[in-house]
C-alpha cells in the first residue's frame, strides 16, 4: 500500500516507510567499509591507514549535499504541507542545481590543495602519496556525491522512499563489483587506485540515475524543472541543515583529532585500528541517520499542516524505535567485535588485539548515538535549523573533542576509544533538554 507523507502513522507504517531510508543509508556506507576491506587485505596497512586519515577530508567537502539534501526537504515538505506544490518544486529545482555548482568548485579546489592538506594530518613518506592517489580519484566524483547524498533524502519527500533504496543498492554493488575486479587484479601499486576507481564510478552512478528520473515525467509529488535564483529560500535551507552541515563537519573534525592521537600514542596501527571502528560506527549510525531522513518530510508535512496531535506521535513512536535499535546495536557490536575486527585486521595479531580492545569500549556509545542524531534531524525538520545545529555543535565539536583532548591523559589509549562514549551520552541529555524546552513553541 502506497504510504503518503498526509498519513496517519503507527509504528508498523513508520518503519515500513523509514526502512528504505535505513537501508539507503547502510547501502551508502558500505563504499568506505568495501574499499576499506580489499585495501586492508590486498593492498596493506599503510594503503589502509592513508584512506582512514584522507577520509575525513573528502566527508567534509561532500557536507554540502547533506546540508541541502536535509535542509532543503524540510522547506520543500512543509511548502507542499502547505498546498503549494509548484513552489515546492521550484525550490526542489534550485537546490539541485546550487548544490551541483558547489560541489564542483569544491571538487577543484580540493584537488589542487589535497597535498598539502595531507601533510597537515601528519602523512609523509608512502602514506603522504596514498592519501593522495586516493582522493584526487575520489574528488572527481564529488558533485555527483553531493547529488547522491541530496537525492536520499528527496526520494522520501517525494513519496518515492523505495526508488533511493534501489539507487543505494546499484550503487553498492556497483562498488563492490568493480573493487572485486580492480583490487583483485590489478598490480600491487595500482590496487589502492583500483578502490578509488571502484567509489568514484559509484557515487557516479548514485547521482546521475536520480537526475534522469526527476526530469522525466514520473509518478512522484517532485520533478526538476525550470527555476529561478531565490536567495531567501537558499540561506534557509543551509540554515535548515546547517545542524547536519555542522555535523558531519565536526565528525570529520573529530576524526582528524582521533588520528592525530592515536599516531601520538600508538602509532599507524591506531589509525588502521580506528579505521576498523569506524567502518562499523558508519554502518550503525547510517541505520540513525536513514530512520531520521525518513522520517523528517512526515515530521515537516504535518508541521505545514498543524497537525500537532500526528506530529507528537511521531515524536514518541521514534523516540521508542530509536530506543530499541540502539540497544540492539551495543549487544550486536559486543558480540561482533572479535569477528569483524578479524576480517579487517586478522593478519596481524598485534593490530587485531588493539582494535578489539577498543572496539569493546568504543560501541557502548551506540546506545546513546541514535538519540542525538535523531534529536537534531527533528528540529531540523520543524524548520529550526539554530537549534538543531546548536545540538549538533555541542554534541560533538565541544564535547567529544574536549573529551579526545583530555581522557588520553587520565587512561592512555582507552581514554581514546571512551571519549565518543561521553559525548553521545552528553548528546542525550542535551537533546532531552532542547526537547522540553521547545515543546510549547511547536506543539509536540
């Protein structure tokens, strides 16, 4: 049965229409974690080591996607709450095309500037040179990233959920597939570029699909067309999703902070061992952030339409839903630390240990994550794009740097892998604060 973002949502109904955002979001993932797979074992650690420390680098040039993707959905879903369905797509119109300009300017500039960059991270020698060869291949993807990354959350509020999980899932395979055949085959030296090969024409394929789509006639409430230039309507969707711009900024930030620690206290095999970790993290917090996309044009939608008895529904049915995944999620991870760990890492022992050690203290903060992430893609949803990003500047730009700063000190590695901890259960109780604070301005 076709859900509508008008809807009445229960919990079964939710789900069913958040899922495919879920799976969107893992499916996406899964690019880092692939290349991270074939690298680790056919290409080396120090192969290995060079994407998790350049990684952080190319997150934060492709923010610009998450920023219009989120911020601009909320304006378009609460414009056609509203009964304005040509507006809606006029701004859906212009997000696109603004966010594929920057995308590219960006693309250049990084391309020039990646070296130097590189070399402020700490990389010098062989892993100066990998973290380069890598990201140029993956910059020339870039404005179709920032494309992929907007269309996941437009295929939702287009009422069309299911299309950017069949969008994910070739793009995945078409990652998986090529970094089988490039990785695998190609000669030692060029492996590495084989995996930057294989993400650069995924991301291609994520974002050129889509566009096809929207500017043919199709069944959904969304389609590209002419537009024309609205300053008013783009400042509010960065400001809409300056709390997602913020933070995927500030993981980037703190994932810069996380490798120059552990080279200060362990070394390469810190950074290849927080590779392991994150891979994971990117898959849990990808399930988080898919139910927050998905569910955020209904939140929007019924915002527009005062709907408030729907809307304080929504908000504790998620609550809920986010509640139970996470602590599935920790048991999961307690339980998968030493299998995962060892498909990554197995080959050598010493590296192995160190990253399960840290991985069984590192996924307690999957309990806590979901709340934050959720917390902030609701305000942003309701339009309030300050407090959203304020939510998300604390959650990890203050907190969890703060905490990667001085933990170290007091309990050496360990303090490392329980600073995300902290911060993600910080991030709960901010997020209970704000929540309570703005229930009576917008009715929840």
């Amino acid at each position: 049965m076709h859900i509508q973002l008008s809807d009445h949502f229960t919990y079964g109904k939710l789900i069913k229409f958040t899922l495919p955002s879920i799976a969107m979001m893992i499916f996406t993932s899964i690019y880092s974690v692939v290349d991270g797979f074939f690298v680790s074992n056919f290409a080396g650690k120090t192969p290995f080591a060079a994407i998790n420390l350049i990684m952080p680098v190319l997150m934060i040039l492709g923010t610009v996607g998450f920023m219009f993707g989120t911020g601009g959905t909320a304006l378009v879903a609460k414009t056609y709450g509203e009964g304005e369905k040509e507006k809606a797509n006029r701004y859906f119109s212009l997000f696109v095309y603004v966010a594929f300009a920057i995308g590219l300017v960006l693309a250049i500039l990084g391309f020039i500037f990646i070296r130097p960059i590189a070399s402020v991270l700490g990389a010098e020698g062989d892993l100066l040179d990998n973290c380069v060869i890598y990201a140029r291949i993956i910059l020339v993807a870039l404005p179709f990233f920032v494309l992929q990354v907007m269309f996941q959350s437009f295929f939702v509020a287009a009422e069309k959920p299911q299309l950017g999980l069949v969008m994910s899932i070739s793009s995945g395979v078409t990652n998986i597939i090529l970094d089988a055949v490039l990785v695998l085959l190609l000669p030692q030296e060029l492996k590495l570029s084989g995996a930057a090969i294989a993400t650069t024409m995924a991301q291609i394929v994520g974002g050129v699909i889509p566009l096809f789509y929207f500017f043919r006639k199709n069944g959904s409430i969304l389609r590209l067309g002419k537009t024309s230039y609205d300053g008013k309507a783009i400042l509010q969707a960065c400001t809409n999703g300056s709390s997602e711009f913020m933070s995927n900024i500030s993981m980037s930030i703190i994932g810069i902070l996380y490798n120059l620690q552990l080279i200060k206290y362990v070394g390469e095999n810190g950074i290849a061992a927080y590779g392991v970790m994150m891979y994971v993290s990117m898959i849990f917090s990808a399930a988080f952030v898919g139910f927050s996309i998905g569910a955020a044009p209904v939140i929007s939608y019924h915002d527009g339409a005062k709907n408030y008895a729907e809307l304080k529904g929504l908000l504790r049915k998620s609550l809920i839903l986010i509640g139970t995944f996470g602590v599935c999620m920790v048991i999961s991870a307690e339980l998968l630390a030493a299998p995962l760990s060892k498909i990554f890492v197995g080959y050598n022992a010493e590296l192995f240990d160190l990253t399960v050690s840290g991985f069984r203290i590192f996924s307690l903060s999957f309990g806590f994550m979901g709340f934050g992430i959720f917390a902030s893609g609701f305000f942003t949803a309701l339009n309030d794009g300050l407090t959203s990003a304020l939510i998300s500047f604390l959650r990890t730009l203050v907190i969890q740097s703060g905490s990667i700063m001085l933990l170290p000190m007091i309990w050496g590695i360990d303090g490392i892998w329980i600073s995300v901890v902290v911060a993600e259960f910080m991030a709960v109780v901010l997020g209970t604060i704000f929540l309570i604070v703005k229930r009576k301005k917008y009715n929840y």
